[in-house]
C-alpha cells in the first residue's frame, strides 16, 4: 500500500469512534499527537482507536483525547479536517464554557498548562540566542561590545520582558475571555510609569487601596490568575449589560474592577507562589541532591504516558526567569529522551527484520535529535517492553552521574542531542559532564538493549 494511504482507515473512522463530529469540542494537534476535546467520553471508543493503523496509542489527559501518530501527525490531521469539514476553531466549538466543573488538581494542572505551552517557542527563541551569543562572544566571532550583539541581547530579552502580556493573550484563550482585555491585564503590570514606581521605591494605591510594589517583568502566575478572575467578571457583566450597551459598558466595567484587584491582590499574590514554587522545587533538589535528578530520569516516560509531564512546565519557566538555570528536570528531561532514542537506535541494530529495522531507525532521529520520543516510546520500546526497560536503567546511571556532578540546564531549548548547547556556560565543566552523563547513558542502554531484546519478543 503507497505511503499516502497508510491512514486512510483512521482519517475515515477517527471521528465517528470519538463520538461523531457533534462530541468534538476542539481538535487541535501537537508535535506528534491528534487532540480531541470531548464532551462525553463515554461515547468514545478507545480500543478501536488504538486498533487503527498509524495508531501508536491513545491516552486521556483530563477531558482530551490524545491520539499517538508520530511525525506525520500534521499531514494526518490537515487529512481529517478536510474528511470531516472541521475548520477554525469557531466554526466547531459549542457554547460548553460556561458548564460548571468540578475543581481538582488535574483541572488546576490542565488550566496552568494550557496557558503556558503555546508559549514555549518564544521562550526557547530566548535561550537559543542567549546561547547563541555566549558561544559567539567566547570565540570572539561577535564581542559583547558590538553593536548586534547589544540588539540580539535586547530581543531575547524582549522574550520573556513582556512574558505577562503574552500569557495574558493564552490564559484569555484558555479560559474563554477577550484577547485583549486578557493583555491588559499583563500590560499594567509591566506599564513604564508602574515599574518606574516599583523601582524607586514610592507609594501607590488605587481607589485608597494601596498597592504592592514588586516587579512583575519575566513572571507569568500573577497574570494567569488575574485572567482568570477576569473572565468571571466579564462574563457576569455581559450576563447583565444589554447587548447594544455591552461594546462600552463591559470594558470599562472589566477595567474598573480588575485594576484594584490586580495591583493589589492578585499580582502580589501571583509573584508570590511564582517565587515559592521555583524555590520550592530548587530546595527539593538541593535536600535530597542527585536523587531528584535520578528519579526524573527514569520515571520521565511515564510522566509522558499518564500527561503528567507538562505539570512541569510553569515551574521550568519560573526557574528560568527567576533563578536563571534549571538543575535537575530539565537534566533529567535531556538524559531520559537521548535514551529512548538509543534504546530504539539499538533494537534497529540487533533486530534482523527489515520492516522493524526501519522503524526503528525512524523512531529514533526525533527522540534523539530534538527530543520527540513519542515515535520511540510508543512504536518501538513500548511495543518490546525490554528495549524501555533498557532505556530506564541507562537514563537512571546516566542521572546518578549528572546529579552527583551537578550538572544544570541554563537555557530552555528542546530535549535532544540538539539541546546541550543550553548547558553550555563559562563553567567548561558543566557541558564536560553533560556529555560523560549520556555517554555513560548510552553505553549502558546500548548494550542492556542488545542483550535484553529479541525479534520474537512482542
């Protein structure tokens, strides 16, 4: 069968065993996976969706169906949406805001989250230049005294700068309010006038209420929740404003209210448990020291498996804003995706059949180059189970290592072979480690896979 209709089964079928196009809430994709938001989720049929061809599973991860497919998972879904006519998001969403849900953790987690990681280019963009201009003033290629290095250097910066605005425009998405008034809420925590006040030390308040003075520039909580409580007030003022008098009367009533509440509550409170959690997480790692590293390293694929993994984004961000390195999940992130990749690199090594051998070799490119370890886990170490458990002893030796010689990340970029230019920094030993710990990783994955893993083993 040519390449082109190897999904031809799932593109016709995928919508009708997720409940009909009517059950379908939002459907969007990821770097290697189809997602469905639901409303019923016992309409959907999930055995029979993981029983498709081009299939490599399927998971939940709260109310959103996510369907495994792998690098070709963009051209998979440009197919469905022209199968099953689904368009711009406005064109199949329903009116399913403003159903009550319970509060949990997972909601919490799912809310955070969906905030967040629209953002991460942008904050890579800010590591990869920094990185890019440390490497480029070391070798004198472009001295820190020239004149684009001073403009790169502003640009990055600009990145996270404005990081509340950002979020602003992602957490209005997230929780249903006005793009621009959820910018707003960023904007007057970063307007020249404030953080000139901030600076210099003088006393504010609004309506006689006074206000906090605390800088606000690089930091992302403080306006999540400032959004999220605004898309409760707007929806109530909309909920009683006539609609000819709504353009003027919900701005400014979403102004008026939001202001005090912001500055003065919500944005201390924010800038708190943003400071907190980084520090929480900083102490985790300093008490217990290259455990913490270790423990990332081999559970890191069921953080994946079970969604749990993107819990930590909010708190990598914030170490890197706030402390300014990351020094054990980001480590443990790099070791445990390097070493899906060898894992699979060594069952296309021992394995005798063709068909697995190029699977395999494809599985492992993006695990290893970038750090998309879905093709990897799913298709090849899942699949044979001995190459994961290869792959979990090599990340946990590997982790042992960088915890014991304190490796740390110092820029966000991605979690593959292609992303150990972020631990590079004018301390040599921390990237000299860093490459040791995958070697040690590697070898040992390398050979457990080989000796573990046979052609017969399903």
């Amino acid at each position: 069968m040519a390449k082109q209709d190897k999904y031809e089964v799932l593109v016709d079928s995928i919508v009708d065993l997720a409940g009909g196009k009517v059950n379908i809430s939002h459907f969007a994709h990821c770097i290697t996976r189809l997602r469905f938001n639901v409303k019923d989720k016992g309409l959907i049929k999930m055995d029979a969706i993981k029983n498709l061809p081009g299939v490599m599973g399927a998971q939940w991860s709260g109310d959103q169906l996510q369907v495994i497919i792998g690098n070709d998972v963009e051209k998979v879904y440009q197919r469905i949406c022209d199968k099953h006519g689904f368009g711009a998001e406005a064109k199949i969403m329903e009116d399913l805001d403003h159903k009550k849900k319970k509060f949990s953790f997972g909601a919490m987690l799912d809310a955070l989250t969906g905030c967040i990681i629209p953002l991460t280019p942008v904050i890579m963009g800010y590591g990869l230049i920094q990185v890019l201009l440390l490497v480029l003033d070391m070798t004198h290629i472009l001295p820190s005294d020239s004149q684009t290095y001073f403009v790169l250097d502003f640009v990055a910066r600009a990145c996270l700068y404005f990081l509340p605005i950002y979020v602003g425009a992602t957490a209005a998405k997230k929780f249903g309010a006005n793009a621009s008034l959820g910018m707003l809420m960023g904007g007057m925590l970063l307007y020249p006038t404030f953080v000139s006040a901030v600076s210099a030390g003088d006393a504010m308040a609004v309506f006689g209420i006074p206000i906090y003075a605390v800088s606000y520039a690089n930091t992302f909580f403080s306006t999540i929740l400032a959004v999220y409580a605004m898309s409760h007030v707007e929806r109530f003022i909309r909920k009683y404003t006539p609609s000819f008098l709504s353009t003027v009367v919900v701005p400014l009533g979403v102004i008026l209210i939001m202001t005090p509440l912001n500055l003065c509550l919500i944005g201390p409170l924010g800038s708190y448990i943003g400071t907190y959690v980084s520090e929480a997480m900083i102490w985790i790692y300093e008490t217990i020291g290259f455990v913490g590293v270790v423990l990332i390293s081999v559970l890191k694929p069921l953080l994946v498996m079970t969604g749990m993994h993107t819990g930590f984004t909010p708190y990598v961000i914030n170490a890197y804003t706030v402390v300014g390195y990351e020094p054990f999940y980001a480590v443990g992130t790099t070791i445990s995706n390097v070493m899906q990749g060898i894992a699979s690199l060594a069952v296309a090594v021992k394995t005798k059949k063709g068909e697995i051998k190029s699977e395999a070799i494809g599985a492992a490119v993006p695990a290893l180059t970038t750090g998309v370890i879905e093709p990897a886990m799913y298709g090849i170490n899942l699949r044979y189970k001995k190459p994961m458990i290869a792959a979990m002893i090599g990340s946990g030796v590997a982790g042992l290592y960088a915890g014991l010689t304190h490796v740390a990340s110092y820029a966000m970029t991605n979690g593959g072979l292609l992303g150990v230019v972020g631990y590079v920094t004018e301390n040599s030993a921390n990237i000299i480690n860093t490459v040791i710990a995958l070697v040690i990783g590697t070898v040992v994955t390398f050979v457990v896979t080989l000796v573990t893993f046979k052609d017969e083993a399903e």
